[in-house]
C-alpha cells in the first residue's frame, strides 16, 4: 500500500455499483451455487466487505473482480484453441484476487490441474474460496495451483530472455502442485492472463513486469499474454492523477501506441503481435480521474507469432 495513503481515507463500499449482466449471473449462480438473485448479491456484499478491509483496490469496491475480463478479451478463442494441440499446457492467472477468471478458464474448458494462480495477498484467494463457497471437497479448486507471491520480487519470479519462438513438442505432463515460484515456470507456459495489474505499478515496474513474463512464456507459436489495464486518456503513456480515496492516486497508464512498442522492445518486433484497444468500462467504476475523465479500459494481448 503506498505510503501516503490511509485505510480511514479509502472511499466508501457503495452496493449500488453492482451490475451483472446475463452472463455474469449465470456464471456465478452456477458456481456460487445460489440461484435466488438477491440472496446472491448478499453473498458477494459480504465476502467484498471482507476484502475491503483486507486491501481497498479500487477493482473490489467497484466489483471489477467479477467481470469475466479473461473470457471477454477477444484473444480468448485462440488461447482456448492451444489445448487442441497441446492438451497439458499450462495457463497462470496473475493477480488472481478471488480467482473468478481462473475459475472461468476451467469452466471454458481449461484443465483445472494446468492451471495456476497467484497473487499477493494470500487472504483474497481465501476468500475466494468463501465467495464460491468452495469446501474441502471441491476438485476444481483443490486441482488448481495457487502460489502466493510478489510478481516484482526476483526471488519468486526472475527475469529470463524471452526464448525465440519456435515450434517444439507439446508440453509433457507438469506436476503443479511441486511448483514453489514462477521462476521455475520459465519458458513454460502458453497463456499469461493480467487483469487489473500494470496500471498499480510505476514505469520502470512494468517495463520489468513485462520482461519477467516474457520470460515465463512458451515459445510455441500462439503463446499469449493478455489482460486489462486502465488506459491512458492521451495517444501516449503518461502518469494520471485520480480522486482522492483510492489506494493508487498516480498511474502510469499506456495508450495502445506505447503498449505495443513496450512489448515489441521486449520481445522484438519480428516475434510477437500485439493488440490494444481502447474500451469503456461496461459500468461505472465508481471513480473519477483528477481532470474528471471517467477512467477507461485497454484491452490487450502479446501473442507469439
């Protein structure tokens, strides 16, 4: 949490933020196991309650964790399309909070015991289990790998060159559960999903980031990284100003301009195709930028090609 920021300064829970569409709803009836639809915002109302007060990201109070960004991001169909080749391979979900998109990639069809989350703070994913009412006996959570970690800490996840994209043999059975840090992931994985994550960082942390992933991606043709972040209001990166009351004031924020040369510096320009746009968030966030723009979203992916 920055520095200068209080939790007795966080914007208040404001419930009327909760908007869920038809496919939302059906997702999370199903999972959650309730049908009764305001039963179900109760439920959610409490578990968000409780993560609020664990860490106020702007994403919980605004109940972004629920919008199903890795199925909507029009990369989606062509990532689900490696398993036909490469059935064992590997899928990790960074940032994963309650881990609703790394619960909707298993419901897409993605082998739960290829899956992997991680983020870092270890009490979201807790919760998670409590806001999908997952017991001891629930098999897609108990084949999913959860790693807690700090993605810019070199211990748990080092950076690598990203290794020349080619065509190799489909990846051989990994047993995930002995996967201690991203680190040993190198070179390894087909799909890297971010949703919510590079705008919390500063410049250089991304620029990091990003060479970090780079080196955790499989070097088959159609290996994807791909996410959401906030994007910037110019044709430009730039570092934007938000209300007061949120945990991150001052984002580095990136057109689809400067994300494509980000990733085309770190790949080369030659190895990947990266694609950004511009979006409206479907509802409103519940924040305003400082100059009073409503903050929008950059919808991206980095695939190998």
């Amino acid at each position: 949490m920055p520095r200068d920021f209080h939790l007795d300064d966080r914007l208040a829970l404001d419930q009327g933020l909760l908007h869920l569409d038809s496919e939302q709803l059906a997702f999370l009836q199903k999972t959650i196991g309730i049908q009764d639809e305001d039963a179900l915002r109760e439920h959610i109302f409490s578990v968000q309650a409780e993560a609020y007060d664990v860490f106020p990201y702007s994403s919980i109070r605004s109940f972004t964790f629920l919008g199903l960004g890795i199925s909507r991001n029009p990369a989606w169909p062509e990532i689900l399309r490696i398993l036909h080749t490469r059935p064992n391979a590997l899928l990790l979900d960074v940032g994963c909070c309650f881990g609703t998109d790394t619960r909707k990639a298993v419901s897409d069809g993605w082998p739960a015991r290829s899956v992997i989350a991680t983020d870092i703070i270890a009490e979201f994913w807790d919760l998670g289990r409590k806001l999908f009412r997952a017991d001891s006996g629930d098999e897609v959570v108990e084949d999913i790998r959860y790693i807690q970690g700090d993605i810019l800490d070199s211990s748990y996840l080092a950076t690598a060159p990203p290794a020349p994209t080619h065509e190799c043999s489909a990846q051989t059975d990994v047993d995930t559960r002995k996967i201690t840090t991203l680190t040993e992931l190198q070179h390894g994985v087909s799909a890297i999903h971010l949703s919510a994550i590079f705008h919390l960082f500063p410049e250089s942390a991304q620029v990091y980031l990003a060479r970090a992933l780079a080196g955790l991606l499989a070097p088959h043709r159609g290996a994807c990284i791909f996410g959401w972040s906030v994007a910037s209001t110019s044709s430009q990166a730039e570092l934007v100003c938000v209300q007061s009351g949120v945990s991150h004031p001052r984002l580095w924020l990136h057109s689809p301009g400067s994300w494509k040369d980000l990733w085309e510096d770190v790949f080369g320009e030659t190895q990947v195709e990266v694609r950004a746009e511009v979006r409206d968030f479907e509802n409103d966030v519940g924040v305003l930028l400082e100059n009073g723009d409503r903050p929008r979203m950059l919808v991206w992916s980095v695939t190998r090609i």
